[in-house]
C-alpha cells in the first residue's frame, strides 16, 4: 500500500483513479478472434462481462432481456420508479425532459417520494424472469422485509447494494440490521454486495458469503459524496486493492469471489483498465443509459439524486450512442471509446497478446507522473 | 513530516489541500441518528460543532442569535463595520450592491477608513449577551486597548484574531503588544487564537493558555496571501499538523485545546474532511454569508479585502442558498454539497461508522495521485 | 524503472510525457555553425534526423522525394490510399475537406474499404525510388503477401509498422503470422520495425534483425487508444526504456539499432526532447502534415482513423506552417516551436553546448513536480 | 538533489517553479516598520531589491532614473532599439500598438534588423550617468566589440546577459569569444552574469570573477524556449540550486556573488518566494513594463521575440497599473499583488517575522503535493 502522511501526522492512501492508469503492451500480440471475454457469477456463466447497474436510467426488465440476449444481465433497482409505480413510463418520460439542475433534483425528490409497493416487486421479478434469468437489488435495510416476495417470484440473483454496504451496521434499537452471514446461511440464492469501497470492508463482506462485490463510489458515477461528504475511493486502487483482499481470502477459503467494478466505466479504455487493475467483470451505468433502448431516453441519474434531505448525485442527459448492441459490439463511428466497448476490450487483449480475462489482470501497468 | 527539497538546497514540506483529501468508508456502518455531533469550547457546549466567522459579511448580532439558536455560535468583528459605525445597514447595503472588481475594493477601503467607536464595541457586545452568548474577536494589535469595554460589557468567549498570530511579537518602540500569557492569567476569559499556520506556532499559543485555535490562512477563504504575500498554508496539512501539536500539549499539560478549521470550508465534505484531518470544529465563512439572513445579502468578503495599502482578499457576491438553518440542516434540493452541510456530516459518520467527532478523527484518508 | 503500487497490489511503472521533461543548459555553449545533426540507418546517411511518417496525411512519393531533397526521408504507407487507388488525389482532396467529428470518420472508414491492389504496391515503389531513395512501411500482417513486389520494385528500406508491433504473434490458425528473423535472414534490406512501446518488445525485436525502432503509441499522435483500449505509453518513459535496452543489446550483439521517436512530437522542442530523452532521429507527423505541400492540404488522421470497427485515432485540420522547407529549417515568424524545427534542434544543441546527437543524449533533464 | 529515472534510464531532476512553492510563517511575528529590504551590488548600496530588466519594453534611460530614485536600477539594453536608433521613441509607438500574434513578431524582427550604431552605446551610457548610476547589458558575443566604448562613457555596472552564459563558449574559428575571467581581471567594473540555469554554470561563472548572476530562464518571462528548443529550468529550484552552489563558492573564495532572480516575477508573492528560495535581489520585466511611465506604453516582448529565424519569446500587451512608485510602492487598489510589490516583500517578512532579506531566506517553504 503506496502510503504517505498528510502534516507528519495523518497516514493517508494515495489513490489511483482510472485516468490516471494505462495498460502496456507486452511482448506478444494476439489476433482478436482468439481471445476469450466470457465469465461467470457462481453457477450463471456469462458471454461478456457485463452487468446493467440497478438504476432506474439504465436497467428496466425490457433492457435487462436485451442485455440477456447479448449475453451479460441486467440488475433491476427493486427501490426504484419500477416498485412505486403501476407504470413507470410516465415518471421515465418525465424525467427524460427534465432540464439538469435544482428543479431536476427537486422533481426527481417527489417522484420518489412514491412508496415501495410490495406487490410490484413481486411483479417485477416475474417480468425479468421470462427472459431466463432475474437479477435485482435491495438496499440492505430492506433486504429483510423484501426479499421473501423477490425469492417467491423466482429471483436468480440478489444484489444487495447501497451506498456503502459493510457487513456490520449499527441500528438504531428496534430495527432490524441485515446479518449478511445468516441470510446466505439461511437461502440458496447467489448474493453479490455493493458497494464496496476498501479491502477491509471486502474482507469481512466476503465472510458472509456473498458470491460477487462490486466495487467503487457506490456505484454511481455521477455520485457526489466527496462533496456532499468527503467520501471518495478512487477506482483503479479500490479495484486493485480488493481484488487482492478476493486472493488473500480465496487462499483462506478456496473461493473465488468476483469483483465487479462500477461507478464511471465510460469507454472501452475504462473496461480494460478495471479488469487490468484486478476486476473479473463490469457493471455498467452510462454506456447503457446513453443506448437507444435506455428506459429513460438517454437521461442519466444515481439513485441518490433523489434523496430528500441531501440529494448526492448528478442529473445529467446524455448523447444516445446507438442500439445497446452498437454500444457493446460496434461498429463505432466514433474515436472516442464510447462505443464498441467490447470491441475495445477484445481489441486490448490483442495487443496486449492475453487470451483470456484473467490473464489482462497480468498486464503491465503505467501510471501519469 | 513529508519532506521534500528544492534544489537539493532548501526544505519543503510537501502539503494536502482538503481537496486533495477525501475519507474512505470503515468495515462498519451506522444508523445516521446514532451520531453525536457536540462539542465543546472551555466550559461551554455545542450542540453543533460550528462558529460563525467574525467578518461583517458572515456575522452581525442578529445572525449570531440565530446561529446560537441552532446550537453553535457567531463571533462578531469588533473591528468591522459593527464598531466603525452607529447603523451598520448603509455601508453593508451599499457593499451587498458592488461589483466585483477594484472599484468594489476602492469602496471597501473607504469604508473601513471609518475609526472604531470605543462605544460601539461595548453596545455591540451587549447585543450579543441578550442571546445568551456573547463571542467577538479583535486583532492582537488591539487587545490591550479595547479589552476593557468588551469585557465589562459581559464578553463570554474573545477571539485573537488575525491573518497570522504568534506568541512572539516583536513591535515598534512605544507600541505596547500583546502578551497574551499575561492576559489569559489575569482574566478568566476563555481567549481563542487565530490564525494559526504551523504546529511550532500553536505549540506556543497553547502555552499562553489559550483554549482554542482558529487554523488555516488567516481565516478567510477568499484571502490572496498567496498572490501579495507569498504565503499560504494548505489547509489539511496545517489541520494535521496542529492536531498533532495539540496531542503533544496534551501530554505535557494535561489541558485539550480545541483546534477549529477556518479559511475556505463551503460543503459538508470539507467540513467532514476538516473534522477527519484533525479539527475539533469548524468556523464557517461563505456558508453563512450565502444565508437568506447575512448581512450583506451575498456579499463576501474578507477584513484584509480593505486594508488600506495592500488589499489581500477579493470580494464576491454568492449565491442566497437558503435560510441559516436551511444551509446548516437541510432539506437540500441541490446536489453539490452547499446545503445541508450537517446532514453531510451525520450521514458521513453513518457512511464510515463513527459515533462522535473525536472518533471520526480516526477515519482512513486517502489523496490523489 | 520508477515503480509505484496501486492499492499495495499492482504493480506501476511512473511514465512521463514529453511536456513533463525538459533539458537543463550545461556548463558549456557552442555556435550553432558547430553542430552535427547527422545520422544514419544501416548503411544509408541522413543529414537531419527525420523521417515522415507513413501516414497518407503526411507522405506521398512527391512529399518524400522533396524530404530526400532535404536530407531525410519519407516513408510511404502500403497499406494506404496510394496502393487502394489509382489516383489518391480525388480521395484526398475530398479527405482534405471534411469537417472533423463523426461524419469525417465514417467517410474515412467507407475510402478505406477499398482494396489493396497488389501492382499499385509496385508502382509506387517504381515511383519512390526515382528520387534515389524508397522507403515504405506495410503493416506485419501483410508483409508475406506484399513484400515480393515491393522488392522486386527496388524497395531501400522496408518499415514494418502497426499499432504495437512484437516478436511474438499469436494467430488464427490458418494465418501466416510474421517470422521477423527469418524475414530479415533472408532477405538483405534494412527494416525498422514499430510501433514499439516498451523495453521487452524492443529486446526481443532488435534480436529478430531490425536495424530500427519505432518508438511510440503506433507512431499516431491522434490516437485514442488510452481511450478505445485503455493502452497508453508516455513517450519521454518510452524513449529511455528502450534506448536503454538498445545498449544493453548493443554489448550483447555489437550492433547499434536506432531508436526513432514517434507520435505527437510537434515543435523544435518536441524533437530535441524525444533525442535528449534517448532517441538517435525522430518519425514525424503532424509538421510535415501542414506543409503546402501536405498530401492532403493540412488535414491529418492516423490510419486507424478508418478502423471499420473501432476508429482509433483523430481526424483534424492543422493550419498550414509555409513550405516543408520553413516548417524544418525556418525562418519562422511564430514563436511556438511549429516552425525551423530543426533550427531548434540546432540551437538547442548551442545552448547546450553539445556537437552531435549522440552527446545530446547526455544533457541533463528535469522534469515537473 | 531530488532526482527521478526517466523509464529506468535516464536521471532527472524534479524541478518546482514558483507557483509551486508558498512561505509558511513561522512562530514570530513583526511590525512591518521594523524590516530592511536593502541590499548592494559589488560597492553599491541599493535600497531596494529590485532592478530593471535590459528589455526595451522595460527600461529605457528615463525609467532607469525614475527606478534609481525609488532606490534600485534599471539595466538599459545596448543591444536594443536604444543603439539601433537615434530616436527610438518611433518604433516604440510603433511597437506599443501591435497586435499579439506572428505579425507582430514579423515587425519585431524588422525593427530589430537595423545595425547596432557604436556611437549611440557610449551616448545611451552618458545619459544613463547623469543620473548617477549607469547599468546596462550586452550579450556576450558583443562585449569585446563595444565594451571600450561603454566604459570610456562612463558604465558602473555591466551585465553579461544573453539566453544561456557560460564560461566556456566553443565558438567559430575567427570568433573571439568573450574569456570573462580575463575581462574582469582587465577591468575594474563590476560584472554580472546570466542567464544562469543551474548550479555547475554558476560555479564557474563565479570563478570568473562575476559578482552576480541573473538567474532563470534567461530573464524573459515569455520565453518559449521549452517549446522551441525544449529548454526550461523550474525557477524556484533554479534559484535554490544556484544560491546553494553560491554559499559553496563563499566557503571557497571568501566572496559573496549576489543571486538575482528573474523571468516572470509578477507579483509581490513572486519577489518574496523567489527571495525565500535563496535570491538575494529581484530583476523585474512584466510589473515595470505594466507601469505609467514604460517605454512601450504596456507592450512587453522580450529580445529573442525578434530572432530573425527562431523567434523564442511572445509579444504581449499588458494592463497599465499605475505609476512606477504605485506598482512598487503602491497603495493598491487591487487584491491580486500585482501592485505594491515592495509592500508586498515587507509585509510578508512582516507575517513571518524576518527582519532583513538575508534572514527571509531562512523561511520555512511549503510545497503542493
């Protein structure tokens, strides 16, 4: 751990962020139909290494089949406009014309103002589930009173995930914490948590069970919470410094838990780098939301966007790219990144000569001075 | 320390702004209303661990009431506008209308050419106490000669405050500084000293007996110390740094000194940060000058944006954020961190699972690459 | 090697660019009627250190013939528009008017699609070789198709160039991937081999018989292979590496490889940099691609502008400097290095006080904090 | 030496400019009235630090008698327009109405494509000793041609200044470069010498018997010397370097030679961080260009702008801030220390306590991470 001291006095990481990291070529090169992107979450393997993120601009059951199709899955935000609303086309319409700025994030504060309702939830799960394969999120503190309707209706995947999931919270009297390590214990579901901002955290969370932890800022690129309150992990470290935490706790437990990273992936570039810097897959946000089938037109915003007392993510509405599959597969037409990212992915293996996911986390690493 | 060299020839210590700092989350979480954000300065408690600025454009005695009501409390300039000036609202009217620029530093200038009325600090300082606390700073260079009146008039709490202030003054011939080991042993007082820049200063300042330090340059945000002078000390260092400091008085004197962060704090996050770098509290500038109730509507500027000769603050008009409470405790309906700054630091102690302010000392930093 | 860790876990090596590096004057200074900018690859001499790069935007057989005139040479590109097409001016001139951004792409990918004619390969050897100098560049894939004929054409010197070149491919079955040891056993012409982005490539392909390596991102400065690819080296850390690795094969072999820098060096100050740094000549692109006398008339685009899947460089139009002779030896009326760049080599080897380019390479270098 | 590798191979050494560096105070503090901001040149008390550049755009003899007054010196250029014509006031006017940009520079190398008139260097010398000090420069390769005449009219101090001096010069055969060491031992002026960028040079420019040297840059703060020849020598680590090697050659000569710093000092932070890094006085171009009384009315170019092949220096305008005495004196009006700057320098010693120029140097530096 790259270590300095802020005044003689404070120990502080220095953190990487994405940007600031770059691949080498090595010393072979590779001819692009030979190189293999697929993974795997427990039993559930996967063509590509993509999951939607569970937000409402970006995954809807109508895009996690797509997704499916395409051989990555999408997660279904269980706490937002799809369980409050009958039919969420009119708050997504709405929201889709909004003008970044106050009255976005106020508006976007009463459309969420809606209550969960249980038997959406239900619903939902059923929708995603006759695509072949259902994944959606919980906030912990509603894993307990929801999850017996998502498991009923035939839910594949839990995601449990919130600003900063550990596996120790401290309720106040009367609630009723989530125990990670019972829930595992107690149903067969594979169980990935988010987000997961350190090692230390990794570590414990790992213990309980969960199968999967995604990694970063909460996943929310747009997230603001070094604002709002001083909080920030900057990805290239959090992915590398987790992803050795998954291999000191592999060689404890002899299992492999996946690290997802998320947060601000926005081109190809950033794919290679999160899996180069230790991560197995990737969860999008952006990229999805800016295809023509995103279920709010382009329009992009992190669940905390619409907090009600300290609102602390970015509202923003994005250039669509093309069709979900022109985003993932191309062709591009632009240099930038944004499009093609898998291609950009398989392309990177080439020059960098690796054949296989798990050997680009091998690559040779450089650094901006 | 974090020593580097320029040269090969002269030391530098290598110094963090706050916002090259952020926290990262802990292995625990914690429920957002079992946070305790009170503190303390001598024998009086806070219920928010917040002071007012004393510059005419953050604090008048009508503000200090109603940050008092909140639980934290104003210092008003006993050297500003308020002493210059029977009726204070011409002159601020007619500052809150300037455009930035040297014609509004011309005018600030003219303005505080206007001599301190010895009448008007004991008034002011009556106004104060109706609301319960009285807090009001002078520079050193008038201690000795204005003390008299400001405590008669029932100070509670003096700030020393100036762009630097040291224990050792060395003045002209005739003029009489202040010793302020001898003025904490003959009043009972409490006396806080600002600004504070390095750990060799405060260690002196704390053995004068003072009970807190005011860090960070001089106090004001918008100070260009860097450009006229030369100087400037990066805020999260210097935090550190005297923190340290403190701890070592600790040890050899058995006496906490509180430690208050100043100079630039407008989110919850440097708020958060400032807190987690070492501080026990925070003197807020731009935050309260940006309330629906400061005095100047917006205004802000610094007491050195009117110094006669070489003007070394630049004034700016804010936007208005909302009412004092509002800015403080929400609800927020912007993202950016500027409303709601205590809600940024319950919900950052939630995030990172620390109970009270002492402990969120301990929280893990991370800086830039 | 400057090594740091991300997260404690991945190891990074620190790069710099050239805008990070500068070189120091020594304690010596030298007419600039007394330096020696001369150099040589295999048995062929050069007056000034530069070759055009082969770029469709920068080298035609006219604007090679006019830098042979000047002591250098350019290199034609095989795989560009001069052996798709019979006449390149109507493609080019219609190149030269695009307006940069998507449309300007999508237009390079569809004149592109046209296929390579095997005898244009010739003709244009034919045509190079007129001005007693043919230097051309095929990308490895193609070489055992195309070499043949340009050989037979009377082809002088051979690069071999693509985005990252190595000794070790890896292709489909079925392919006939590149033996660069046996190619260069075989046949007696030079070959430079690019584009080279790190010390192992570099050892590994000066022991497969190339007399030269291009050093640099693929020799594009418009690249955005950190974005599309997440790959990126800094070229200041690029040039020392492998410099350093040629004279470590140089006391291994006896024989001296030149190191040409590539990709983005745009100013006088770019060339004695990317020289300083290790290089013995530099490939230059954008310079020569503003002369009046440019193939395409200021426009500029690396060839992987046209990548019919995933575009990887930049389509621009730069203002055109004066003549290919101003833009190399003055005299300038700008003050921004972009024109007499080799007027800059030489004072800058005056101010230095060094004779030749070899002793350059000794100057001492800063870099920024 | 804070020294780097460059790839592993290549020494560098990390180089921090002004804007780098900061002044922390330390634990006393002063009246501003108790500080002495005097120093001398070789015989010559100054009251001031401050000398004026040998730049037309700078000093011309009025302004060297209006600077002497204020109780420095200004260095008349006689290598400018000042020996080149009879009446220089035309293409001054001339000058002062350019527009930015290579036009400019065009009529620059014209202006200065007029012959250096003997006669008028020895009437310049005169009409700069009626005012009882004559300072004034010629560039190296010019002193053995026209020093009989400056001397004979009257020089007291004479500055070898040209982009890069050293001690030893290779020059054409039949040129008759300058052997400074013999020059001083001939004559009894006393000499000093830059530009200056780095130890080694100054080293055995002090052995040749130079009393002072100019550091940095070659003394123009528009340079574009990194970008047209890629050199560039950080200031404030220039400076550190040069009055470390100038404390060495006191240790070994008994003789203290003045370090003078230069090259884009423009605020009184800049004179202050440039005298806390080791300089002992200040050469100012851009704050005397920007005075009332300029020779070109606001127009600031250095001499290499006129390079009738490479031009290395930019032409600018700049804003009138007030008279001479205002700018350096003040009383300012604006926030941004580009007036006052002596009130500035005193102030500054004031904050940090210091009581003379030699004891500021002992300051305690900061650094940005």
């Amino acid at each position: 751990m790259l270590e300095t001291t802020i005044g003689g006095a404070r120990q502080a990481r220095v953190g990487y962020r994405l940007d600031d990291v770059a691949l080498l070529p090595s010393r072979r090169t590779r001819d692009v139909e030979l190189v293999d992107i697929s993974w795997r979450i427990d039993a559930y393997p996967f063509d590509i290494p993509v999951l939607g993120a569970p937000l409402d601009s970006v995954t809807s059951p109508a895009t996690a089949a797509l997704l499916r199709e395409r051989g990555g899955a999408g997660v279904l935000d269980l706490e937002g406009l799809w369980t409050r609303y009958e039919d969420p086309d009119e708050p997504l319409a709405e929201i889709a014309a909004l003008e970044p700025g106050p009255q976005a994030t106020r508006r976007l504060q009463e459309l969420y103002a809606e209550p969960i309702r249980e038997e959406l939830i239900g619903r939902r799960v059923e929708q995603l589930s006759q695509h072949g394969f259902a994944a959606a999120s919980l906030p912990p503190q509603l894993v307990e009173r929801f999850h017996h309707v998502a498991l009923d209706a035939g839910l594949d995947l839990l995601v449990v995930q919130g600003v900063a999931v550990t596996a120790q919270h401290v309720g106040l009297e009367g609630t009723d914490p989530l125990d990670l390590r019972s829930f595992t214990g107690r149903y067969d579901i594979p169980v990935v948590v988010g987000g997961v901002w350190s090692a230390k955290t990794a570590i414990h969370l790992m213990r309980t069970g969960a199968v999967g932890l995604v990694v970063g800022n909460g996943g929310d690129p747009n997230s603001t919470a070094a604002d709002t309150l001083g909080i920030d992990a900057p990805l290239a470290t959090t992915i590398a410094e987790v992803a050795a935490a998954r291999t000191r706790y592999l060689e404890e437990s002899g299992r492999y838990v996946q690290v997802i990273a998320a947060g601000g992936l926005r081109t190809g570039g950033d794919v290679v780098k999160a899996i180069a810097c230790g991560a197995d897959g990737v969860m999008l946000e952006q990229p999805l939301a800016s295809a023509e089938e995103a279920p709010a037109r382009g329009a992009y915003w992190g669940l905390a966007a619409a907090h009600h007392e300290l609102p602390r993510s970015r509202y923003e509405r994005l250039e669509i790219l093309g069709t979900m599959e022109t985003v993932l597969e191309g062709p591009a037409h632009r240099d930038d990144g944004t499009v093609n990212l898998l291609g950009g992915l398989r392309r990177a293996m080439g020059v960098t000569g690796y054949e296989t996911l798990a050997r680009l986390r091998d690559a040779e690493l450089t650094v901006r001075a």
